[in-house]
C-alpha cells in the first residue's frame, strides 16, 4: 500500500485548478477508468473529452467568467463534466436538491442568479417553475431525454463545434457553491474555490489511504460536500475510479458494491443505520468493500459492519460545508469511537491543513477536557456566502472559523462532539445536550427518531419537550419515553413533554431541522405533561 504522498507524486505536479489536476491524471494514465455509471465507463482521457464538449456547448450557450449554472437533478455523469467544464471557463456550479419544490428552488437559483439549469425530466417542472420570474430568464436543458420545445444535453453537446476554449481557470477563483441546509432559515450560499475542492481531496487521499486501484462508490448526492470534495476530488487527487450511483438505495446497496468492484465508500448516519436494520438476505458476501468514511459511528455500528459485512476500515470525521475535513480519526489507529478524530492533514506534510480550538464565549482557549465551540484555521475554507458579507463576518473571528459546534479536546488531541450551540437546552443550570437526549430515545426499540427542543419552563430557563415517531406497529407511551431516560441519564434530562407525531421535518442532508420544530406553537398545547 503507498502512503497518501507517494500516491500524489505519481502524477505530473499540478497547478491548482481542476482542469490541471484531470490533465495531470490523465497524462500518468489515459486508460485507467476514471468514472462509471450504470455500466457506462469513461477513462481518464475520455473523461477529458466529455469536459471539452461541455465547455464548448456551454461557451455557445453564452456562459461567461463568473457566471453561475444550476443543477436540478439526481446523480449523473453530466453533473461532473459541467463542473469540471465550468471550472475550466472560470464560472460555478450551483448543484441543488432535486426534491426541492418550487419555492425552495426558487430562492437558490434567484439568490444565485443563475444564467441556466440543467434538470432531469424528473425535476423539470420544478425547475421550471423554479426559474420562472428571474430576469433575465435562465434557460434549461435537460440531462435525459429531450422532450418538446426542451433540448438535452446530449443534442447540446453534439451540436456545439467542439473548440478548446481558451482557459479562464484560477486557482482561487469560485467554481462551486454548496447551499447550506438551512437549519436557521434560508439556505446560505458557501462559495469554494478550484484550490479548495482540490485540497479538500488530497487531504481525503490522506484521510482514507487513497490508492490508484480504489474505487470509490459514491451514493451521497452531488448537492453536497461530501460527493463533491471527498468522493469526486479525492477520486481525481488519487488517479482512481468514482463508481457514481443516482442515489442511495439500501435494498440495492450490497448487489451494486459487488458488481462494480466498489473498495471505498462515504455514508452519512442515516444511511448506516438502515442497512444495519435492512434484512441480512441483501447482504451479498465477497465484495471488495474494505472502507467507509462517515460518521457517527457507534460500537453497534463497528460491530456490525466489521463482524457481519467484513468490512474492516471504519473512519470517522467530522466537517461543514465551509470546511470540508477538518477532522479525522486516523487511518491507522488509533481510532476512538464516537470522535471526531484528530485535526487533518494534507499527504504533504509541508502543507498545513487544520488548526483546531475549543474557545469560551469571548474566544478565549480551553483546556482539555472542557467543553467550549469549536473553532477552526484551515486553507480549505470557503471563500465567504455569496451575497451575504454580513453573515460571512459574523462567520470568522481573527482568522477562526466558528462552527457553533460545542465540543471538547482530550489528552490525546482527539476531539468529542457535544453539541450545536444551537442546540443546548439549560434547565436547573445545567447545560443539556438535545442531541445526547436524541441518541437515547432514538435507541428505544419502539422509537424510529426523536427530536428534543427546549420550552420555556414557569420559573425561566427552559423545560425538555421530545418529538417522538414510533417504529411502524410500536405501542409506546409517553411515561415509558421518560422511563427509558431515567434510567441512562442524570434525572435533570428526563424530559417533561412528550409529542408522538407521524415524521420529523428534515434538511435536504437528512438532518432534522429543529428550527421548523421549534417554530410549531402548537406542540406543547397537543404534548403530554408527564407533571401534570
């Protein structure tokens, strides 16, 4: 196995954009597979081929330095030659959920002032009605088949005269923005340079022992950062082969790992802990698989998924969509379960990465052991939120990006999530963690998920009040919910309120979005008052 520098310095050095990097891989090996779909496969200098078209049908589209394109759709081939494309002409991809409705996407493609979208026919009338009232109109293409009065993009391509425009790519000039999930209301636009995407995945050739011969399965979708900065670049920064799927699915999961040959794959905490639920028959023996990247992952999750689906590398990490990799767990050990690992790194150990502290509410370090926000230095940070100077100020103090995340560092320099500040409910003085009370009550049997907010109490500070959904076919009541806490947590978390509702509302990563919960007045007039 060559270690993570070794590995980057079997290409040509680059020169910090993303048309350089795909020349560099392409240079040290034109034939190696470089992305596959759905049993289509592109080399490295095919791939080159598909980003020339692209640059060239967008170039006659009127596309422009600067300029921003939409993506409305699931996974697709398309999505990563227009990003590479766009990159090369100095302009940015905005990619965008495709399950937004009209409203939702709307705001983003307004507030990005996109100049076109490319959708699949799934999202086309969304998209539509997305762009409708945005001057001037942005045009639309669609990914798939063409339909009436709405060309795709495979006509765009064939009937653009392929040219090599010339190059607009800088380094540190925007080519992505990431909308944020919009956890505190609207989405915010996180600008990231061509430095930072590639830097992002160098460092992810560091995180996961990236070699040319992996194939990296990515089931995450391409409007986040994770797909974009660990998958895609660290797939470019290693010479290796992205396997891209359109979406995640838990049922296909296991038959897709094997048939593609997959050896490396990203989740979120959703997605392990249903194939850990999923019925073992899916399960299909003899694949590759040897890592996932994630997080959190628990003992259960280690357990089952080195025990039973014989995968033996688990990292955990932590980031943000205006910091992507800013920790770690080592690859090679140690690995504490349940941290956030250490700061990263870059493969090159005269590139500094990650600078990490825990702060006070003046800013002030902590020492170990105590817990505080989170605030981190990184060169792989954005370059601000697209129209908002304000907010992007209120992001940083002295150079420090604050994460408003409350966390705390051990003897060991790994650090343990706690937290959003956000998040904390404060009842007899105490500082209670809503996330913590969610991880109990969500390991009930009976519980699906939970979501634990902070109501005003009578006397001020704040009472616990619980949103539960119960597991299909589950009897629960709300005493057993406050049973259940008390006897794993100190009796000042035992919540008082207890709301069985059908869902949760989510964010578009599948995090469930507090702020709207917190915005139903209505909850603690339907909650049962176990004090009552």
């Amino acid at each position: 196995m060559l270690k993570p520098l070794e590995v980057l310095q079997l290409y040509p050095p680059h020169r910090g954009t993303l048309q350089s990097l795909l020349q560099s891989r392409a240079q040290a090996g034109p034939d190696r597979d470089c992305l596959v779909f759905q049993g289509q496969r592109w080399s490295y200098a095919e791939l080159q081929q598909e980003v020339q078209r692209a640059a060239s049908m967008l170039l006659k589209r009127g596309v422009r330095p600067g300029e921003r394109v939409g993506v409305m759709s699931a996974n697709h081939p398309s999505t990563l030659f227009v990003l590479l494309a766009l990159a090369q002409l100095g302009a940015v991809l905005v990619p965008l959920n495709p399950d937004y409705g009209v409203a939702e996407a709307h705001y983003v493609f307004d507030h990005a002032q996109v100049s076109g979208v490319i959708c699949s026919t799934p999202t086309l009338s969304t998209a539509r009605g997305a762009v409708a009232g945005i001057e001037p109109l942005p045009w639309l293409i669609l990914n798939d088949a063409a339909q009436s009065g709405l060309s795709c993009y495979a006509d765009e391509v064939a009937s653009a005269r392929v040219t090599r425009p010339e190059s607009a790519a800088d380094a540190d000039a925007v080519c992505l923005f990431i909308y944020t999930s919009g956890t505190t209301g609207f989405p915010k636009g996180v600008m990231h340079s061509q430095r930072s995407v590639i830097m992002a995945g160098e460092g992810f050739v560091e995180r996961m022992y990236l070699q040319p011969e992996d194939r990296l399965l990515c089931v995450l979708p391409m409007f986040h950062i994770n797909a974009i900065c660990y998958s895609v670049a660290g797939t470019l920064a290693a010479g290796a082969a992205l396997i891209l799927e359109p979406r995640f699915s838990a049922s296909a999961f296991w038959r897709v790992v094997v048939e593609t040959g997959a050896t490396e794959v990203n989740t979120i905490a959703a997605a392990s802990s249903i194939l850990m639920r999923r019925p073992r028959s899916e399960f299909v023996s003899g694949h590759r698989l040897q890592k996932i990247y994630g997080a959190p992952f628990d003992a259960q999750t280690y357990q089952v998924f080195q025990q039973e689906f014989q995968v033996p590398v688990l990292i955990e990490g932590y980031g943000m969509s205006e910091i992507p990799g800013a920790l770690n767990n080592p690859f090679l050990g140690p690995h504490k379960i349940g941290s956030m690992g250490q700061p990263s790194r870059h493969p090159d150990s005269g590139v500094a990465l990650a600078e990490l502290r825990i702060v006070d509410d003046s800013g002030q370090p902590l020492p170990d052991g105590q817990t505080g926000e989170l605030v981190v230095r990184t060169p792989i940070v954005m370059k601000g939120y697209y129209r908002d100077p304000e907010q992007t100020r209120d992001a940083f103090r002295d150079g420090w990006f604050l994460t408003g995340d409350l966390a705390w560092r051990d003897a060991d320099n790994y650090f343990w999530f706690v937290a959003r500040k956000k998040d904390i409910i404060r009842k007899c003085g105490e500082n209670i963690s809503g996330a913590e009370l969610d991880r109990v009550i969500g390991g009930h049997p009976a519980v699906l998920e939970a979501a634990t907010i902070a109501v005003p109490a009578e006397l001020g500070e704040d009472e616990i009040l619980v949103v539960v959904v119960k597991r299909e076919g589950a009897d629960l009541s709300a005493q057993e919910v406050a049973s259940w806490c008390a006897e794993r947590l100190a009796p000042v978390k035992v919540p008082r309120y207890v709301v069985f509702a059908a869902s949760l509302p989510h964010t578009p990563t599948h995090r469930v979005a507090k702020y709207r919960i917190k915005q139903d007045k209505t909850l603690l007039a339907t909650a049962i008052d176990l004090q009552a």
